[in-house]
C-alpha cells in the first residue's frame, strides 16, 4: 500500500488535490500496489498563516500533520508545516510536493539530509498577480477606488475632470518592472502590448529574450528615473529587501507613482509614506504589507485615509481559481513522476524515486 496525503487548505481545498491526484495517478496499469488517498485541511485564509517551528508561512500543527502522515509516502500540501520535528518523527516520508514557488513552509536542509525529495510548483500564480498588478496599475492611473468612494459618500465630484486631477494613460507612458519572471514577463508583454514604453531591470534575463516593446535597463536606478510608474516583482531575499528606499524614490519624477503586489519586504513604506505625504509620488498600490494582517496604524493607511491616491488590497493578487487548479495539478504531476521513477519537473531536492507500478486507485483504496 502506497499512501498519499492531499494536506489542503481552504484555498487549494483538500478534496481539490485529492482529485488531482487520483486523475494523474488513474492511467497505470497492470499488477502492483494500491495507493491509498487520505485528506487534512489546514485552516488558512480564515485563520492567518505564520511561524511553525523554524518554517514561515504555514498553517496547522506539527502534532496533527504528524498523526496524518503515519505510514504516507508522500504529500501533496501548500501550508502543511514540514519542519524538523516532523520528518524526523516521520520516516517513511520519501517525497514533499509544495505547491507554491517559495516553499517557505519546508525545512529543505532537514528534507535533504533525511533523503527527502521535494518539488514546488514555480511560477502557478504567475498570470493572477500579473493581471492583478496590472489591475492595480490601472485604478492608480484612473483613479479608480478614489472616485468611486465620491459616489459611495453621495458626492458627484466635477473636480475629477480638471486638468491638474484627471489620471494618466498606459499608452505613450514609462513603465519600469523590477523582476521579469513569471509575473513580470507576463506585466511587460501586456503593458507593451497597450503602448508603453516598458523598461526591465532584472540582472537575470536576457535582454533578447523580453519581447517586443520592452527594454533592459543597465541599473535598477535607471528604471528608478526614467519610469512614469514602477511595478515591483522581484523575489524577497537579503539583497532585494528594501529595494524601493528612499535614495531611489527621489529619482522618479515628480507625480509618478509605485505599484507592489510581490512581497512588502521590497518596499521601505515610510519612505513611501514620504513621497506622497509631500507630493513626490502621485499614488502607490499595494497588495503585499511588511506585516501581515497589516498593522493598520501605520501613516500609509491614514494618507489613503486623508484622500490620497494609495490603493490597498489585502494580498489576493494570486488567488484565483485557476491559481488553485495550476497548483493541484502541478503536486499531483510531481507525485506521478515519483512513484513511476521519473525525473522531477521542479525538483528542490533530489532523492533516490522509486518505481513502483500501479493500479489505478479504486474507491475502496481511497481513505480520508
């Protein structure tokens, strides 16, 4: 018996990888070992995500993964704590499908060190927070939230209309991105697309390989001056925290504007909260906060408060369904690999697989 466990959330919902993997597993056939599906389904979104052990971003408790876990080969989870304490008290363990780009939930080094494989699923939300940044993007340009709260308040505000208070257009505009990965490639291809000049700082793409109407910059401070607005998607590390400061602030020209939906670590906010307390900045648009729930006394959230153009949305750039669909397939793709002995599409560490033939799961093989 090879058992599996589809350890949900109430965004990639348990009975969601279950069916992945039942499907990506259905196509063996001939003799061999039945597989055996249970679910655990963690409480995330309605309960914050946070610190388990040494692992960030995760949700449930070392004790009841563990308990589920007894005798499971392999896990398909996108929060599931895989810390130490688990692998450790888990030895049959052999192979940790994370559904997410940055598995910061899983102990690699404990993982690598007890033979562990794990896999992740790169770039699965890459279109959502992409159209997400560029929606952002759009109602900081048009005004969008602030004239819609006029409406809401029973005020029909002809001020909107003066030349010195309408928005700008994307067309015939400088947008410069941080990052052309997943999302950004995808921000630049569709900005272009619209009739922007697009401007790319990102020291680890090729600067053919962008795409038609977009551009590297040669510094990070070059995006920084010459941008109408910058859009920030690059990946939080100990080099990349802060990267949107103040030194660069003051290089953008007066009345441009910041849009953040990767990580908040990226962005210093009181500097932020600077530029466009003194009119620096024309608006910014946050997704992503340095604390997460936000702490809601910070001088940004009174400036929105005030009146000025800064739009807040609490971290849902990537949730979409097909976020969720990308996710519970990618796991369950990494899994059927494994047990078939074929390389892994994304592996993060390798381990020996074995091959193990298949039967295609019945009801009867399939528990909770």
């Amino acid at each position: 018996m090879t058992r599996i466990l589809a350890a949900g959330d109430l965004f990639i919902r348990s009975t969601r990888l279950r069916s992945a993997i039942e499907l990506a597993l259905s196509g063996a056939g001939g003799p061999g070992s039945e597989i055996e599906v249970r679910e655990i389904e963690f409480p995330w979104p309605d309960a914050p995500f946070g610190r388990v052990g040494e692992v960030d971003e995760a949700s449930g408790t070392e004790e009841e993964l563990i308990e589920a876990l007894d005798g499971v080969t392999a896990i398909a989870t996108q929060l599931a704590p895989l810390t130490e304490h688990v692998l450790a008290a888990c030895p049959d363990l052999r192979l940790i499908a994370v559904s997410r780009g940055g598995p910061t939930n899983v102990n690699l080094d404990a993982a690598r060190a007890r033979g562990v494989a794990v896999a992740n699923v790169p770039g699965r939300n890459g279109i959502s927070t992409a159209e997400m940044t560029i929606g952002l993007a759009l109602a900081l340009l048009r005004r969008i939230p602030l004239s819609h709260n006029t409406l809401l308040s029973h005020e029909w505000r002809g001020e909107f209309y003066r030349h010195e208070e309408v928005g700008g257009e994307v067309r015939g505009s400088t947008i410069g991105l941080l990052g052309a990965g997943a999302v950004g490639g995808h921000v630049a291809g569709v900005f272009a697309a619209m009739g922007a000049d697009v401007l790319v700082y990102d020291p680890y793409v090729q600067s053919g390989s962008l795409g038609s109407g977009v551009r590297s910059a040669p510094s990070i401070e070059d995006v920084f001056a010459q941008s109408d607005l910058v859009s920030v998607h690059a990946r939080l590390s100990p080099e990349t925290t802060h990267m949107v400061n103040a030194e660069r602030l003051a290089l953008m020209r007066p009345g441009s504007r910041l849009v953040n939906a990767a990580r908040g670590g990226l962005v210093d906010y009181d500097a932020v909260a600077d530029a466009v307390e003194r009119g620096h900045l024309a608006g910014a648009a946050f997704d992503v906060f340095p604390e997460e729930p936000v702490d809601f006394t910070h001088r940004i959230f009174g400036l929105a408060a005030a009146g000025h153009d800064i739009v807040f949305t609490p971290h849902i750039a990537g949730a979409s369904r097909e976020t969720a669909d990308r996710a519970a397939d990618g796991v369950a793709e990494e899994i059927r690999r494994y047990l078939s002995g074929e390389p892994l599409l994304h592996p993060l560490v390798e381990a020996p697989s074995p091959t193990i033939t298949r039967t295609a799961p019945s009801p009867t093989a399939l528990g909770r």
